[in-house]
C-alpha cells in the first residue's frame, strides 16, 4: 500500500512539474512577459527594472529555474492590476469558492445518490422514467443556462433570493444550487447504472433467493460493491468544482477564485492568471491522488498489483 501511494505520489509531482513547464514556455511564446503586464506606457526604465527584479533579463534555463522555485514556493509577484501581492488575492477568494463547491459537492451528493438508488430498485417505473428525464435535462443543459434561469425565476419574477454578490447567506442559495443540481444529474444517472448493474450479478440473485429482505440486500451486498466505481465517479465530479466555478462565479458575480480568473485574463495579469492555473492542477491533481487511494482502500486488487 505504501508502495503504491508513493507511485501515485510521485506522478502527481510530475504532473504538477510539466504543469509548470507548459506556463512558463506558454508565457514566453506569447511576448515579453514584463512588456504584457506593465502594458504598453511602460518605459524602457521600468521594464528593465522588472526584468532584473524577475529575473527576466537572464538566460533562459536560468529564468526557467527561478520561475520553478518561485511557483512551488507560492511566488507569483505582484498583480498588474491591483498592485497587490498575487498570494493575497488568491487567499482573499479561496474562502469564497470553497464555500460554494464544497457546498454544490455535499447538496449533489445528498440528491444524486439517493435518488440514483431508488431509481435503479424501481427499474422502468414511472418513478424511474422520471429521474431518467430529469437526469438527463440536467447535464445536458449548460450549467450557466440553469444559473440564468434561476434567476429569471427566484431573482427576478418571484424576488425571493438575490441574483448576485456574497454579502449574506442567501446570495448562496442560487449558485450552490446551480452547481449542485448539475452536477447531482450526472451523479444520479451514474448510480442508478452502476446499481442496476450491481443487481443483476448471480450473488444479488442467491441472496435474494435465500430469503434476505430487499432494503437489506441493497444495503449490504449491493451498495459496497457499487461504492467503487463510484468512488471515481465522484472525484471525477469533484475534480471539476473549480473548473465549473469559473461561470458559476462569473453568472452570479460572486467573488471566488473562477471570477477572479475571468478577471485576470480580461485585464491581462498573467502572474494572476499562471498563479491560478497552477493552483486548479494542483488542486486537479490532489483529487485523482485521493480517489487512486480510496480505490485501492475499497479494492485490495489494485493495490495489491506489483
């Protein structure tokens, strides 16, 4: 086992490195890094002073070293648009995003699970037909498309709910739901197959045979078994909170790490913008490095593989 968290460890650092390679080579094809954002009133004087302050006005291999240990250090300067240090900006939102993806995560999971299982024990039912339209409507529809109807209704005709900020607890509720009953589409489809498919194997039938109640064949010999696939469906779904933050966040205008990111690309701040690339990779990257590990935990195959 420790073998082969290490592996997936050591890949994950890979990642992370080829990551930082493919900005670094990325920002240098596209221009003068120091010329795209001081802009271009910048004066001779300056620019040079912010080469020599970054290290810009070095060869390239040592560029490439310096911009390596600035990013595995949280070194990303300062913003070329509010003058503040990128590390600040970056903490100031994270709350934010957190707040509404852990929050969209939970409220998927809670709705998708539960309503996958009754779907899949009540197969062809009207009940199942229902959650399979309904399944269906969801990830099909783009999730900003569900944001501005949300509005439309709770924001606009009914005023209900605020349709953007993050000031109260309330401008919450029509993100996270956004968020959530997206993403709890894709999670109730995945477990109404994976169950039903669960149940039509011989041992489902034996147990069953012998006499067993259903609830407790579902719960009990069923539901374990299902669990692992659904583990990486679920870090599959996770792992896209933050990208799926970016027009969350930018719908709602609400102050997490997605808008800022449309901001930063807007305006140009590429220490802002390679900062939060960098940041989703890694936080990409920590997700799978999990779900490999939860997947070994429920499955004894794989991490006993040599």
């Amino acid at each position: 086992m420790i073998g082969f968290i290490i592996a997936r460890a050591l890949r994950a650092l890979v990642v992370l490195f080829l990551t930082v390679t493919f900005v670094f080579i990325v920002l240098r094809l596209s221009g003068d890094p120091a010329q795209t954002m001081l802009g271009e009133r910048a004066t001779p004087e300056v620019l040079a002073v912010f080469r020599a302050d970054w290290g810009l006005d070095k060869p390239i291999l040592q560029q490439f070293l310096i911009y390596v240990a600035n990013a595995f250090q949280g070194n990303f300067g300062v913003s070329s648009s509010d003058g503040r240090e990128v590390f600040s900006i970056i903490a100031e939102r994270i709350p934010k995003t957190l707040v509404l993806t852990v929050s969209a995560f939970i409220l998927s999971v809670l709705l998708g699970i539960p309503v996958g299982i009754v779907a899949a024990v009540r197969r062809d039912s009207p009940v199942d037909k229902a959650v399979i339209t309904g399944a269906v409507l969801g990830y099909s529809v783009p999730n900003f498309l569900l944001g501005l109807t949300l509005i439309f209704v709770f924001a606009v005709w009914l005023r209900v709910l605020p349709s953007s900020g993050s000031s109260t607890w309330q401008h919450a509720i029509l993100p996270v739901a956004t968020f959530g009953l997206f993403n709890a589409a894709t999670i109730a489809r995945f477990t109404r197959s994976t169950l039903i498919e669960v149940l039509e194997q011989p041992y489902i039938a034996a147990a069953r045979a012998d006499g067993i109640p259903k609830w407790e064949v579902i719960l009990r010999h069923a539901l374990p078994n299902a669990a692992i696939p659904m583990v990486t469906m679920l870090g599959f779904v996770a792992g896209g909170l933050l990208g799926g933050s970016v027009l969350i966040e930018t719908v709602f205008a609400w102050p997490g790490l997605g808008s800022g990111f449309v901001h930063a690309t807007t305006h140009g701040d590429l220490n802002v913008v390679q900062a939060m690339i960098l940041l989703f990779t890694a936080f990409m990257v920590t997700i799978n490095l999990a779900v490999d590990i939860l997947y070994a935990v429920l499955n004894p195959k794989i991490r006993l593989q040599k």
